[in-house]
C-alpha cells in the first residue's frame, strides 16, 4: 500500500501512542534496577523499547545485573505497571475517540510490546475492547520490535495483509518493525524518548499527536 492509498485495517503501538506509559516503564524499569542489585546503563532505555516482555526482563538480569530470575524480575516491573492502570491509567488525551473513529472505520489491532495483561487492563479502562477486533502482545511472537513479528501477527489476525495495513508508532524500534512488516507508517513522535532521524523517515505522516489520524485517513493530511 502507497502512503496515498486508503489502508484495509489499522494496527495501533499502546505504549507512547494511546497510552503515555513509556516514561512509567522507564521509571519502574529503574525503581527495580536498584531495588534489586543492579545498575543503569547508558543507552539501557532505548535499547529495550520495544523488546518482549522475555527480552527486557533478560537484559535487566544479564546487562544491567538485577538479582532475580528473569521471570521474577518481569513479573515485579508487570504488576507495578497494572497498579498504574488500575489507579491512575495513563491514557493520552483524545487517543480513545480517535481509536473509536477509527474502529468505526477500519478493522484495529493493537500490535504491542507490552504484556498481554496490560493491553488487556488499558482495553477495559477505556472501554475500547468493544471497539478493537484483535490485540497481539510481543511476548505471543516470540520477537519484540524492531522485528516485524507483532505486526505481521495482527495484520493476519484481522485477515488483511500487513502491506495494506497502516500502523501507528511512536519509538523508534516500533516504527523499524512497523517498516519491516510492508505497513504505511504514522509516527507520532514519543516526546520523552524522540526516534531517531533515520527511524522518523520510515514513516509517511507526522504527526504531532494521535488526534491528528484522522486526517490522514480520510485523506485531508
């Protein structure tokens, strides 16, 4: 699909693009870290956006030196993360009505890094689990982003092939997967973790915030 064509389905990213939870990764991420006997690296942020729920919790243990299991550790970042969600969700303003516009639509997936447990707890807060038709964890294909994995998953899980999907990013490694899948690619830049230069010119739209989509759907941007 061109970026000029009028896409078949829509596979959302949550962290970054409906929700603004990538800071409160970041932020428990290193809360654990310390807690438990490691010690942040430089570059240790950017490296596991987008990793699967089994590749960051190993890089705690094996790069940054957390004293836990790997399972351990991801079970202890995941249910902090959920107590966010169940007390304070971090929903980005406007991503709701623009994911229920879009549903009306188009097919939606979410193709996300996080936990299907967390997809789950941001669906029913928002009561957009009657809106999206499919939802695929990283954890579910093996290979977190920048592998397309997740994307090809839900563009088969609507029925629609991944290269007449367009897929919403805000990281760099998501826009890298997103590309690496065959989708036309939205970025909405993460203003607290900003992609790189040559991940942004992946994307065919900029966007400064997720209400913004519409327009590039019906065409006006």
């Amino acid at each position: 699909m061109s970026g000029a064509e009028i896409p078949r389905a829509v596979l959302f990213d949550l962290d970054g693009v409906l929700a603004d939870s990538e800071h409160l990764w970041d932020r428990v991420r290193r809360e654990v870290t310390a807690e438990f006997g490691g010690r942040w690296a430089e570059g240790a942020t950017e490296a596991m956006m987008g990793m699967s729920t089994p590749e960051w919790s190993n890089y705690l243990v094996t790069e940054l030196g957390v004293r836990l299991p790997a399972q351990r550790a991801a079970e202890t970042v995941v249910e902090r993360m959920a107590e966010y969600y169940r007390t304070d969700p971090p929903v980005l303003p406007g991503a709701v009505e623009t994911v229920r516009w879009v549903g009306r639509r188009f097919p939606t997936a979410i193709a996300s890094s996080a936990p299907p447990r967390i997809i789950r707890a941001f669906l029913e807060v928002t009561g957009l689990d009657e809106v999206v038709g499919h939802t695929v964890s990283s954890e579910e294909v093996g290979a977190g982003k920048p592998a397309p994995d997740v994307y090809l998953r839900a563009a088969e899980g609507l029925g629609v092939p991944a290269g007449s999907c367009l897929a919403v990013e805000d990281s760099g490694n998501g826009l890298r997967a997103a590309a690496a899948a065959g989708t036309t690619v939205v970025a909405v830049p993460n203003p607290h973790f900003p992609p790189a230069p040559e991940a942004l010119a992946l994307a065919s739209h900029r966007l400064e915030d997720i209400t913004h989509l519409p327009e590039v759907l019906d065409g006006s941007a």
